[in-house]
C-alpha cells in the first residue's frame, strides 16, 4: 500500500521536529558549557541515543552543590513536571535545609521514564555531590524510581508520598477504608501491632481481595510509620514540596518551551526559589537580634518549636530502637541562635 498525503505531511513535520531538536540540543548544550566555563563547580552531564539525539540532561550549580553537601540526608525525587515543547519530565531533586525552605540540590530533562533512566540521573546526581549519598529519600511511588533507588543508593531509607497514597486510596477503596487508612499510615506501634491491626482493617472493610490494597500492603515498610520510625526524613512525608515548586516554576516556564530558553529560564526560577532562604535569613537574623524581653520570650518560643518539631520525629519512637539515625544530621536543620 503507498503513502497517502497525510503520511507525507506528517514525515515532513517529522523531519522538522528532528531538526528543530537537533539545534535547540545544541544550543541548550553550548548554553551549559559556557556556565560551566565560566563558574567552576558548575556541573553538567548528558546522554545521546543511538542516533544521537538528546535523551537525557542533568545539571546543577555551585550553590546547589554546596546546599546538597549541608542539607543533603534526605532527598525529594520528583518527576512529574512537564512544560517544555517535547513534553520531557523535569525531575527536580530537592530537599530542605535549616529554615525549613525547600532548595533544590540537582534538576534534569529526560526522554522516559524507565529504571535504566532513573539510575542513570541518580548515578549523575551523585557523581556531581562527589558520592555522598543521601540518608532518606522521599518519591511519589514511581515503580521504576523505586528500582532505581534501590540499585543506586540501597543503604537509603525510602519513603512513599503520603499525599499519594491517600489520593490513590481514594480512587481505589471505600470511603470507610479511607478514613481507617490515614490512622493505620500514622500508627506508632510495633511491626506485629501493625500487622495485627491491618489485617482486622481489611477485614473490616472487606478488602481481602482487593488487589491494589495487596500491593499497598507489600509496600508497607515504605509508608507505615511503625517500620518508619527511627529513620531521619526532616518532617517530611510527602513530595508535596515539589508540587508547590511546580506552582512557582509555571510562572518562568511557558508551556511547549524549547529547551535552550528552559534552561535560561530555570535559572531564573531557582533564583527565585532561594529568595525565599534569604528571606527566611533576614527573618531570623532580625529575630536574634531582639531586645525587648518580650520579643525575646517570642524568639525563645519561636525556636523551642521549631526543634521540638525536629526532634519529633525522635521522640515518638524513644520506646523503639533507632537506627539509620543520625543526631548531626537532625541538629543542623534547627536554627538555634
């Protein structure tokens, strides 16, 4: 059978869209060359297909570099934005660092989303932070990312977004299971308590064959804070940190983007992601210096908050044994003037 005409047109756009890539790849490419020229612990690295086309892309700045090293024990890995003209996912690795402000360690475009794909932006990732793995790492629940977080960095605790997780619970199971669910998720009690526990849930809400709530049940080290606890996450239980980037990134990243003005364009939204530190910063600074008696009260309780939120992730789990536990790892996120 020929080609018909629409078969001729669509090679033809075909051929655009490939040359068009090929020559915003290059600019995107000649673009991070000069920043890694021209600022020395700029770091850039990339991947051609066999027929060489760009598939993958990561690259991270001196200040990321540095953020990572301070702040880097635990680890959002997020891939769920798109904007820019080949739909790729952005992954954004992020995490938080001593005024509870998210920063952003590391970000790049990839062609899919499989485990090779994966391992290979977090082998990049930690060639770039010069090995140091991080202690945590938080996802949205990606099979392939999972895989891949455990080839890469094994010795990484894993935790499933909780945020997810009830969304899915959700569209997967009853109202009343729901309601159970966000009580059995936050369960301070031993391994056999939980499993005791869960079973009369599902039980309870006739589940047993339910096939999704199995699979949830399989993952549950992963999401249930009895086999969570004694395990360094900073407070955080979802990877709703990235989404709210995702809100900010919009405002610099139009939609259908090419990747040469993506890349200009992220710096500028990273330059806005750390106003926000500077902001905290000041903030903080003024505070310290406070003299009236009053204010100092307010800065005293300002403080013994913010570290008793750190620690409880500590405290409510004192009746178990800690491990993977770090005390420098959960001091040096509480500001203590």
């Amino acid at each position: 059978m020929g080609y018909t005409e629409k078969d001729l047109r669509n090679a033809v756009d075909q051929f655009h869209r490939n040359a068009l890539e090929v020559g915003d790849a290059s600019q995107v490419l000649a673009y991070l060359d000069g920043r890694a020229n021209g600022e020395p612990n700029f770091f850039y690295k990339y991947a051609v297909d066999v027929e060489k086309r760009l598939i993958r892309l990561f690259w991270t700045d001196s200040q990321s570099r540095l953020d990572y090293q301070c702040f880097g024990d635990v680890l959002v890995f997020d891939s769920t934005y798109r904007t820019n003209a080949y739909r790729k996912p952005l992954v954004t690795l992020a995490g938080i660092n001593h005024h509870y402000v998210t920063t952003i360690f590391g970000c790049a475009l990839i062609a899919d989303e499989t485990e090779d794909t994966y391992k290979w932006v977090l082998e990049t990732f930690l060639e770039a932070m010069e090995k140091k793995a991080p202690i945590s790492v938080v996802t949205d629940g990606d099979g392939a990312m999972r895989n891949a977080i455990k080839a890469v960095i094994p010795s990484a605790r894993h935790r499933l977004c909780a945020w997810h997780l009830k969304r899915n619970v959700v569209t997967h199971t009853n109202k009343g299971f729901v309601l159970d669910f966000d009580v059995a998720m936050d369960m301070i009690c031993s391994h056999e308590e939980f499993e005791r526990r869960w079973h009369l849930l599902v039980e309870k809400h006739n589940l047993r064959d339910n096939q999704w709530v199995v699979d949830l049940y399989n993952k549950r080290e992963k999401w249930a804070a009895a086999f969570l606890r004694g395990h360094f996450f900073a407070g955080m239980k979802s990877t709703q940190r990235s989404e709210q980037l995702h809100a900010t990134a919009h405002k610099y990243l139009q939609f259908k983007m090419l990747l040469y003005p993506f890349a200009h364009r992220f710096e500028l939204f990273l330059s806005k992601v750390r106003q926000n530190e500077h902001k905290e910063e000041c903030i903080t600074n003024n505070l310290s210096l406070a003299t009236e008696f009053e204010d100092q009260q307010t800065v005293a309780s300002s403080q013994r908050s913010w570290f008793a939120g750190l620690m409880s992730e500590l405290l409510q789990r004192a009746a178990q044994p800690v491990t993977n536990f770090s005390l420098s790892a959960l001091v040096k996120y509480a500001y203590i003037s």
